[in-house]
C-alpha cells in the first residue's frame, strides 16, 4: 500500500463559526483571522493505492459552482486536484473509488462536474462511497446543515449508478466504532459532526494512519472544549473526540488533518492541559 496527499486548493471560513465557543483571542493565535475575521483552510485529500485500487478519499470543493457561490469562501493558492495527482503520476480517470467521509460541500464538491451543461462524475472510472445513515441525512437535509449539502454535488451520483453504501457498524451512543472497508482500511463511525461521517484508519509503514475529516479538522481542535459551530452535536462531538484521543494517544496513531492550512499530520503526547500534538510532519516522511 501507498499513501499520497493530494492538495486541493485553499477556501476562508469564518474563524468564530470553526472554533464554536472559544474566544477569538485564543483561537487567533492558532489560525490568524484577516480583517473580515475570516480564517484559511485547506482541502487535503488522502490517496491510497493498494493494488489494482487507487481510493481518492474526499475530493474538495471542485470547480462548478457559480463565481458568487466561490466567492463567499475566498478560493486561495495554486494547489488543484489535478496538479496535485499529477504531480504522484496518477490522473483523475485512474481513480477506481472516491471515498467521501460526508457529503458537505468542501469534502464532496469535487466529485460532480458540469460537461456541456450536464452534471456528470468527475470521477468517470471510480465507484463513489457513502452509508446509507448519511446519505438519507444528506438527501433530506435538516435546516441547519442545508446550505452544505447541495443537491448538484450529491444526487448525480446516484443518478449516474456509481454510488454504493458501505455496510458494517455504526456509531452508537456517541461512541466510535469501526468496520473493515478493505485489508489494512478500516472505517470509523462519528455523528457529532454531521450524521454517521466515515474516518477512514489505514495500516501503512507499521503506523495505523487516520484520516481526521471534520472530527478533529485542524491541530488546534484537539483540545476537548474546541468545537466548530459548525457540528449538529457538539455535546456528541467532546465525548468522540475524548474516547479517540485516548485511544489514538495509546495506540501512538498518527492524525492526517484536512483542513489544517499548514500541518498534514501529528502525533499526540499527555500534557498537564491534557491531550495536545505532539510531532509535526508530513505524511511522506513516514
């Protein structure tokens, strides 16, 4: 098995809606906000090839949206998915399956492209991956988290008979669980966030890899109290992250981060305050 990260460009959110309850005089420190309070973040996606599969986990925001959609969210950077395969030797129609730990705009935006104005998968070649709780959480979105689950990024896949639903546990009573998705890759279960998100856990170079999503988004929200406004279950969000940090903490995991503009992956050590990073590096110098 090989890992590569694959960069998909930078966007802006507001610094308050990602750091929930904790104080702007705190959390500028870990992510300085422009004169809009507007912070950077970045869309990195995990490539994993493991024989005749190479698996694309999250694919950012794509390209199809209108100039004012693109607009509120400040696209930055010269990092595309395309350069960024390229860059490993590999192109989008090498792709054999898309992985999307949920289906918000910034993890499956890049999934769906517009071809002579029709909606078709960017990813011609791929099966897409989903669960069924998520899904139907998608497809029916609630009135907080609509303006993130957009039908354009979600329903052509479906409609274009790529789509199959991962089977095996789910997350029960704010506990993560997991369920094998192929040797070496195992998934785990949070709901915190957004209904049932799949964390993908990968064995590789003796290290057990975990692909944070929007669980732990950037370094700075390993403390337990830094929620993102953004979560449906903030309360569920502090009990998942205290069980796996824990776990991750024993077990010596290395945490590959989405969203942090700068950091790709850490390890964790005990301090007074309680569980912080601990080593910084990125995911090929393991």
């Amino acid at each position: 098995m090989n890992l590569y990260t694959i960069n998909c460009g930078h966007f802006k959110l507001d610094g308050g809606a990602m750091f929930g309850v904790v104080p702007k005089s705190i959390w500028n420190g870990l992510n300085p906000a422009d004169a809009n309070n507007m912070c950077s973040w970045a869309t990195r996606s995990l490539l994993i090839e493991d024989g005749q599969r190479l698996i694309l986990v999250d694919c950012g925001m794509g390209d199809k949206q209108s100039e004012k959609f693109f607009g509120y969210y400040y696209l930055h950077g010269d990092d595309d998915l395309d350069k960024s395969l390229a860059q490993c030797g590999f192109h989008r129609d090498d792709i054999t399956d898309v992985f999307l730990t949920h289906l918000h705009f910034d993890h499956c935006g890049g999934a769906i492209k517009k071809e002579n104005d029709r909606l078709v998968p960017a990813f011609r070649n791929a099966v897409y991956w989903s669960n069924e709780a998520h899904w139907d959480w998608a497809i029916h979105p609630n009135p907080r988290e609509k303006a993130s689950f957009l039908k354009e990024n979600i329903l052509p896949i479906q409609e274009s008979g790529q789509l199959q639903l991962v089977s095996g546990k789910k997350e029960v009573a704010g506990m993560l669980e997991t369920a094998p998705f192929l040797e070496g890759f195992d998934i785990r279960f949070a709901s915190g966030h957004t209904e049932s998100m799949m964390l993908p856990q990968v064995q590789y170079k003796g290290r057990t890899i975990v692909f944070m999503a929007d669980l732990l988004p950037s370094p700075g929200h390993i403390p337990l109290p830094y929620v993102m406004a953004y979560d449906t279950r903030p309360l569920i969000t502090m009990t998942e992250k205290e069980a796996f940090l824990k776990e991750a903490l024993e077990k010596e995991y290395v945490l590959f981060f989405e969203h942090d503009p700068q950091q790709e992956c850490c390890t964790l050590k005990e301090t007074e305050r309680g569980i912080r990073p601990d080593r910084f590096f990125k995911l090929e110098e393991l």
